[in-house]
C-alpha cells in the first residue's frame, strides 16, 4: 500500500484505508472516496485530479496523503 500522493498520473488503484479525521473521511466517502472504490489518477500539476465515479475531482496533495491505495493490475489479454 502507498498514499495517493505517491501514485503516477495514468495509474488505476483501489483506496484501502483513508487515514484522515473522521470528519474529513466522511467528507472524501461522500465525494466518492470510499474504502474499495476504484479511483485514476489522471494528473498532478500541482494538485491531483482524479476520475472517480465518473466525475473528476481535484484533492490538494496534503489530502491525497491520507488515501492510502493498492495499484490495480492492468488486465491480461487471453491468447
């Protein structure tokens, strides 16, 4: 696992754990940043931008490092 922050714009994980207050925890589930929820980083110039639930959202970088996410594999093609 590594925070958000630590991601490359392009990259597809799976948020694991938000290690934020409560209360900014519930803000980021109710945005759509949900323990589980498959999230892209689509840039970081110099906040992210993220795709998630089909919208794009921005965090500030603080913010990021509190999402902690596993990469997702790319899928395999069958031969």
């Amino acid at each position: 696992m590594c925070s958000l922050n630590d991601v490359r714009a392009g990259t597809s994980v799976r948020i694991k754990q938000l290690s934020a207050s409560a209360e900014v925890s519930h803000r980021l589930r109710e945005m759509g940043f949900c323990e589980e929820q498959r999230v892209k980083l689509l840039s970081r110039h110099p906040n992210l931008i993220c795709q998630v639930c089909n919208a794009r959202l921005g965090l500030s970088s603080q913010l990021a490092g509190l999402i902690l996410v596993e990469p997702i594999p790319p899928k395999r093609e069958a031969a």
